[in-house]
C-alpha cells in the first residue's frame, strides 16, 4: 500500500511539472496572436514554404535557443522573437527580400510576421502550423548550433 501511496504521489509530481512548465498560452499571448493573424500577414502551408525556399526566401527561426538546436528548417537563421522588435534592422536589413518566418505552431510566427509588417518588410510569409506542420509533412530538418543571432543570410 505503501508504494502505491509512493507512486501516485510521484505520477502526479511529474503530472504537475509537465503541465506548469510546458509552453502554455496566456490570453495576453492568444489576443497577441489573434491580432497579429489580423494584421494581414501573408501565411503559407508546407508547399507554399518549399515553393518560397526555392525562390531564395529568407528562413527565419524565431523560436528560443534549444528549440533552434534540437531541429530547424535546413538554412534557417536565428532570430528569437523576444528580440526581434530591437533587432529587425541588424538581422533582416534589406526591407525588399522576401523572408519566410517560422516558429513551433504558428503563433509566435505571426507576431513577429505582423511586427515585420508594421516596421515597412513587404514580402513576409508565415508558416501555417509551424515547425510542427514542417515535420508533419516529413520535410528535411537538421540540427546544431546557429551561427549566431540574426547571422547565416546568403547573399
């Protein structure tokens, strides 16, 4: 009886951390997106992204750090989100070249697309279903260190 008792007190410990430390959406950040999808943001699906990628679109990760490293879009830069609205000019310089964003689900994703928008880029797209969509459809990934924030544009 004892080691059930143990058990089950370990089962919902674990229960408890997953779902206090998952990325969970706030209404801040859902009525953050819901603008944003407002904005006017051009999205794509999957073959849409392939079809930009091999146009020369501009792949941008916006997720965090160990997101980025665990898999991303081969030729992916990363840009995290959080820092985007102070580096967009650094990063993305040139206003006119068609950048294709993405990020796990969409979300984040249509912010910084949103953003993008409002600060005068004129070829933005967003990845429908994000990373996840990506992986869905079996798409190539790869894995590893970024070159650094905002660097690995080709020219």
């Amino acid at each position: 009886m004892r080691r059930l008792i143990n058990t089950l007190i370990m089962v919902s410990f674990v229960v408890l951390i997953l779902t206090n430390f998952t990325w969970a959406a706030t209404p801040l950040s859902d009525e953050r997106v819901k603008e944003a999808q407002q904005c006017g943001i051009n999205v794509v699906d999957v073959k849409g992204a392939r079809e930009l990628i091999a146009k020369g679109a501009i792949i941008v990760d916006v997720r965090e750090y160990p997101e980025y490293i665990d898999g991303h879009i081969p030729g992916a830069i990363w840009a995290p989100r959080g820092l985007m609205d102070f580096q967009a000019y650094n990063w993305l310089p040139d206003k006119e070249k068609t950048y294709f964003i993405y990020c796990k689900t969409g979300g984040r994703g249509s912010i910084v697309a949103c953003d993008l928008k409002k600060l005068g880029y004129k070829n933005i797209y967003n990845l429908k279903g994000g990373f996840e969509a990506w992986q869905q459809a079996k798409e190539a990934i790869e894995k590893g260190e970024p070159q650094g924030m905002g660097k690995g544009i080709k020219k």
